[in-house]
C-alpha cells in the first residue's frame, strides 16, 4: 500500500539529476512502502515524474520513489522533504 508522496528537496531532485548525468555506479539505500530497507549499487538511468510522483530507474530496470530514499551515494536523503 502506497503512502502520501512528500516531494524531495529541489537541491536533494538536483543531485540525483547530476548522478544520473555521470552515469556511475552509487550506492543507493531506500525504504519499501512498508519500511522495509533495501540496498543496491547501480546507474541513475532516470529520474521522472508519474502520476505526480517522482522516481528514479536504476541500470537495472527498477524504479524507487524519491520520497522512499535513504541515502544516495553517501549523502543522506531521508527527512528532506
């Protein structure tokens, strides 16, 4: 079950928007819908917009909501809203 999106800071959005450009592998952590933490080093591939939510796609293939993240690439993403 999905919760109310908190948009991301405009200097936390830009960030990722630059990681995306660099196309280098970070490491990634975030919080599923139901808190669960998960973990992964990839590529930013995307960072988007549906239905009035934003995400980003990894190298492989998955989307994250950016309100859902922890911390990207050592700098901590949780709480910037």
């Amino acid at each position: 079950m999905e919760t109310h999106y908190s948009p991301i800071s405009c200097s936390l959005h830009d960030e990722l928007l630059a990681l995306a450009t660099l196309r280098r592998a970070v490491q990634i952590i975030w919080r599923d819908s139901d808190g669960t933490e998960h973990q992964a080093t990839a590529t930013i591939t995307d960072v988007f917009s549906r239905k009035a939510q934003e995400f980003l796609q990894l190298s492989s293939g998955e989307e994250i909501r950016l309100d859902h993240l922890v911390n990207v690439d050592g700098k901590a993403f949780e709480g910037h809203c």
